[in-house]
C-alpha cells in the first residue's frame, strides 16, 4: 500500500481525515504525485476538455469538490477556464487552493451532513476526483452534486477502484438516482494505474 493510503486508511471520523489533511497539504503533491504516480487529475482535465469546447470555456460555471491543493484547477485554467468554484474542508488545503489564485468562490466545508451553503442549480459542471470513498465524501454525497448542477449540467467523478463495498453502494445509489430521474448516466471509463497499484474509475452523469 502507498504511504498515501496508508496515513488515510484507518481513521474513522470526518474531523480525523481532515486533521490528516492539513497535515499533508505543503506535501500532498509531491507525495501524492511523485510517490503515488496519482492520475486522477489528469484524466479528469482530459474528460472535462473533451466534454467542453474552448469556445464555451470561459462561460461554463463550473465547481471543484473536494478540490484538496486546487491542482485540477489549476489545470483547467490553463485550459481556458476562468468561471471556477471550489468546496474543500481542509483548512491547510484550502489554503494552498487560495494561493493558486485560479478559483473565485471557495467554500469551507464537507459534503455528507446535510445540504451545503454552495448554491443551487448554478453549475454547468461539477465534479470530485479523489473525494469519494472510505473516510472521505460519503456515497450519498453524489445527491448534493445533484443539487450543485443546473438541469442539463454534468456532474463527474474520479476516484479509486479498489474499494469494494464503497463502490457497490455508491452504484446502487447512483442507480436509485437514475430511477427517480434526477440524473442519467452518460458512461463510465475504468482507470489503469490511477494511483500506484490502484485502478480507479471515472463517471459521467448528466443532471435533468
Ligand atoms: C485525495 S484528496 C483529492 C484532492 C484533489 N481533488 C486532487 O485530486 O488532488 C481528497 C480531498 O477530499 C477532501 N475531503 C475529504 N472528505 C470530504 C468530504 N466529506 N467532503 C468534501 N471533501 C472532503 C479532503 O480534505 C481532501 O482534500
């Protein structure tokens, strides 16, 4: 097990995780990059930009959840994109997301207890990479996403493979939300490598 998942395995409470968190921030991409040959980033600017024409890019708004050091923003914007949210609990992260001076509201706070103060309805993309899973947003968070994007808006999510009973549940109520038409699934796409000896996963759903 990289020594990433090693210090977030095994903590049980959101505060705990969050702890861990400001702990690792001045570290996190060197550690999570270098050490754990993290793809996440990469795979979701690549989607996003496939998904949005640079013509459209400076007017999609768009919300980076769980957004951690802010590197996915950064990312997007030297894509183009300039309308750029971000929902972190981390203060330490946080931090270091504000000093990239890429995104314009930031929010300080989790998803999985209720509805957060981030807008209704404002988003034209939403998305977390590396959020979901144990100890992290809780799978029922996706229905807040929900709530983020506007009708017709794409709500995307990166995240690791490996954990079994995570992901059962999160596709079962990824379906329940498909069954009450709230969204519908674009595709799904497995992840070779996303974080070293871990495959990962990206989906695409579409709100309505
Ligand atoms: C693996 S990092 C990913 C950060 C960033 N998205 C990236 O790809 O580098 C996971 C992030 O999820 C955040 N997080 C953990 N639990 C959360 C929750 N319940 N709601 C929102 N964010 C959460 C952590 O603070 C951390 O910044």
């Amino acid at each position: 097990m990289d020594s990433y998942t090693q210090s977030i395995r095994g903590t049980g409470s959101v505060a705990e995780v969050i702890a861990i968190y400001d702990d690792h921030c001045t570290t996190y991409e060197k550690m999570i990059c270098e050490e754990g040959k993290y793809k996440g980033p990469f795979i979701l600017v690549e989607a996003v930009t496939k998904e949005v024409p640079e013509c459209r890019r400076k007017e999609v708004r768009v919300i980076d959840v769980a957004a951690g050091t802010g590197m996915v923003g950064v990312a997007l914007a030297q894509k183009g994109f300039t309308n750029l949210d971000a929902l972190e609990p981390s203060e330490g992260m946080l931090k270091c997301l504000r000093s990239k001076n890429v995104y314009t509201n930031t929010f300080h706070e989790y998803v999985g207890q209720g509805h957060t103060n981030v807008p209704q309805g404002c988003y034209d993309l939403v998305f977390a990479v590396g959020g979901m899973g144990y100890n992290h947003i809780p799978f029922t968070g996706v229905l807040e996403f929900v709530r983020f994007a506007k009708p017709g808006g794409l709500v995307m999510i990166c995240m690791r493979h490996d954990e079994e009973d995570y992901l059962t549940k999160l596709n079962e109520y990824m379906n329940s939300l498909e069954e009450q038409q709230l969204w519908k699934k674009v595709f799904s796409t497995p992840i070779k490598d996303y974080l070293i000896g871990t495959d990962g996963i990206l989906f695409v759903y579409q709100v309505l």
